[in-house]
C-alpha cells in the first residue's frame, strides 16, 4: 500500500539556519504531495503541496519538489526562524486512496534563538 | 477562506460515559469529512471517512460501534466515542474537502482525556 517515510526527528537548529526535513513515498499511480505543519495542542495546516512531477510548492519561505525519479518530497527552508518549531508531517493523497491522506511520522523541529 | 471549527478544545470525563466531538466547515460545503486519532509525538491515523448523507467507512481495526460518526449536512460531521475508557484518551482531528482533488483543512483537533 501507500506509504510516507520521513527522516526522523527530533531536529535541532539555530535562528538563521538552513533546513532540510527528507521525505520520501511509495505510492502507485501519481500522487499528490503535501506538507502540513502542527503547532503544539493545535491541529494540522496545510503548508505547501504539489499536484504532478516537478512542481515546486512553496510558501512562508519553505519550498518542496516533487521528484517522481527518486520518489521525494523534500522540505526546505533557507533562514529559519524561531517561530517555525513545530511538527511538520510528509503527506500524499491519491485517486485510487479516494483522497485519503498517508501521513508520515512527523518531524518535530526546533529552533533556538 | 476554508476554515473548519472543531468542538470541544478539551473534554476530561469519567470512564463510561459517551462524549461527542462536532466538526464544522465554516465558509464552505464539505463533501467528505475524516476523523483522525493521534497518540503523543505520533503521526496521525484515520479512523473513517465520511460523506454527507451516507454511512461512515471505517479503516481496519476501527470499531464502528465504539466511534459512531453522523454526517448529517454538508457542513457539520459528529464523532461519538461512547462508553469511553481511558485507552481512548487520545488527540482527535478531523478535517473536510470541499470537493475531488482538493486538499483536507483541518479542525484545531479535540484532547479527550478519560479518567
């Protein structure tokens, strides 16, 4: 079945850093991409997402590719900032799932000042 | 655009009784609804899906008589855990599409705590 695989966390960085969270996916078909973010006790925005190979989502400064060669979604941020920590989760939908959404296990990332 | 209220925040009750958790879309027609369930530093795990109108469909595992789930309008969707027990303390979410192809927007999710 579909699956979402992302790096595992936690993850650590300082204000200002370059951040990259890796996710890949094993899905059949061509799926939709999406990243989604989680502030603590709240739930889940969508952040970004890309529909077919090659589109590049972006938004807030974070940008992800969709790599159908390598099967990747790659988030990545060039400047973090402090109010970025939080929870980011790897997702794709497809046709044959009836837009179910396969999350990965969610990336927890913190940044310090 | 496209919000989707979630009621209650929190809810802490005694063990055996049955709580009820509403999911709207504010500004917009839901056709299908999910309801998810989230264990502490977990990923978040569909319970069911649910169309205006229709039966629920549950995902393996899922007791469709302990979570009972009315979707009665297009905008609002009810997720009843009844007889709760402590092992159902748990983060719930759900979240509603407006339409195919278009991406899930999700409630701010309910903490159920079961004493």
């Amino acid at each position: 079945g579909d699956s979402v695989t992302q790096m595992e966390g936690p993850v650590t960085l300082s204000e200002e850093a370059f951040l990259t969270i890796n996710c890949t996916y094993t899905a059949t078909g061509y799926p939709s991409l999406f990243w989604y973010v989680q502030y603590p006790g709240e739930g889940l925005q969508l952040l970004l997402k890309a529909t077919k190979a090659d589109d590049k989502g972006s938004n807030k400064g974070f940008e992800a590719t969709y790599r159908k060669e390598t099967t990747s979604f790659h988030l990545e941020k060039g400047s973090v900032q402090v109010s970025d920590s939080a929870v980011y989760f790897c997702a794709l939908s497809s046709i044959q799932g009836a837009q179910k959404l396969v999350f990965g296990q969610g990336t927890r990332l913190t940044i310090n000042p | 655009g496209a919000v989707v209220s979630q009621h209650p925040s929190r809810v802490i009750c005694k063990s055996g009784t049955s709580v009820k958790i509403e999911c709207r879309s504010l500004d917009f027609q839901a056709t299908t609804m999910f309801w998810y369930r989230q264990f502490p530093k977990q990923s978040l795990m569909l319970m069911a899906t649910s169309n205006e109108g229709s039966k629920a469909t549950y995902e393996q595992g899922v007791e469709k008589d302990k979570f009972l789930i009315n979707h009665a309008s297009l905008t609002l969707s009810t997720l009843t855990v009844t007889s709760a027990h402590p092992e159902d303390s748990s983060f719930y979410i759900c979240s509603a599409v407006q339409g195919s192809n278009q991406p899930q927007h999700f409630g701010d999710g309910t903490r159920l705590s079961i004493l």
